[in-house]
C-alpha cells in the first residue's frame, strides 16, 4: 500500500497544484493530515469521479519526505479509479 503524488502541474492563484492519490482512502486521508492538508479539500465521490487531494507544489515535497511516490498524471488517474473501485466493494451491502 502506498501513497502518490503526480506530475501535474495547474496553477490556482499564486500556487502550482498537483495530485495526490493513493491505494486506499485511510492511507490517503492519514497522509494529508501529516502533511497539514485539512479534510476540506478531499476531492472523491460524489464530487469527483476519482478520490484525490489537490495540493500545492510545497506539500508535494513533504509528501516525498514523508514516502509518497512520484507518478505520471495518468497513472494517478489508474490509482485513484483502482481506490474508488476498493472503496465500492467493501461500502457494497
């Protein structure tokens, strides 16, 4: 199990933003709340297709200290799905 980051780069206002995903949503939630990024800014069902953060260039960095792997944007995209589909099966009466 593992947590991602991607090589996207979008600019928001002053910042460059990329994706983080991961294998599953507890893994992906513990490391957004060890590199500071609130609970607000999760990104998944039913808003997105996908469950991901967006965070900036900074957090990317402390995200790679802290273990995250570097991706492609299209494999971010591979891991999210596989995550959502994780998250399906085990919510699925």
């Amino acid at each position: 199990m593992a947590v991602y980051v991607d090589d996207m780069r979008a600019q928001f206002g002053r910042m460059v933003m990329c994706h983080m995903v991961a294998d599953s949503l507890t893994e992906l939630h513990e490391m957004a709340d060890r590199i500071g990024v609130a609970r607000k800014w999760y990104q998944g069902p039913p808003k997105t297709r996908h469950p991901h953060y967006d965070i900036a260039l900074s957090k990317r960095a402390l995200a790679m200290t802290f273990g995250a792997r570097e991706i492609t944007m299209r494999e971010a995209s591979a891991i999210a799905k596989a995550c959502r589909a994780k998250e399906e099966e085990v919510n699925r009466p």
